[in-house]
C-alpha cells in the first residue's frame, strides 16, 4: 500500500529475521527489478536489487552481515548501504533504495537513494 509520503509499506519488521532478507514483487515496487529488503544482524534494514549483477539469483536468499550480502550462488558480495560490489566473480554494482522502519513496519521507497 503506497502512503502519502511514497513509501510502500512492504512487511513487518518481525516478518525478516536478522541476517535475513525477503524479495518484493516488481508488480509492487514499479521498478524493473524485484527488491530485497535485507536485515542485518544488528537489525538495521536495507534494500537493494534483487537480482545479483553476476548471475540470476535472488539476494533475498543470500546471507546478510556485517553490512553486506552475500549472493546463494557465487559469493559475490554487496554492500548493504550503496550496492558497492565488494568480491567477484560480480563487477557491476548493484541499486540501493530508501527504507525507512516506523512503528514496526518497513517502508520502502523505490528508487530514492538511501
């Protein structure tokens, strides 16, 4: 449900587990790709592309830490904050976008810079 502001209310925080991440819908975002609100072990989220830039895997499935995202299948990580690729086989940087939690609900802001 998109509010006032253009945020879209995408989960719960309680619906990602730390160091976890869940993919939302292009069909809801807008956007050309799939997002994945990602949490990180100290409970801070973030959101990036979904698609890792190397090969077709989900993010979402990845593991979350110290920052970062690790993609399921090559390892390729990213870095939470402003998609910086930080290992290969990945080169190509990947899309951040705005999150903002409030009152125990994530809000995503597709394509805003965080």
């Amino acid at each position: 449900m998109t509010e006032p502001d253009g945020g879209i209310r995408v989960a719960a925080l309680d619906d990602i587990s730390e160091g976890e991440g869940l993919a939302i819908s292009s069909e809801i975002t807008g956007t050309e790709d799939d997002i994945a609100i990602l949490r990180d072990l100290d409970g801070s989220c973030w959101a990036l592309n979904d698609t890792c830039t190397h090969a077709q895997a989900s993010l979402a499935d990845g593991w979350v830490e110290d920052g970062y995202v690790e993609c399921p299948v090559h390892s390729s990580r990213f870095c939470l904050r402003d998609g910086h690729v930080d290992g290969p086989p990945a080169t190509v940087d990947t899309v951040p976008h705005r999150v903002e939690v409030r009152e125990g609900e994530i809000y995503l802001f597709p394509n805003q810079r965080p």
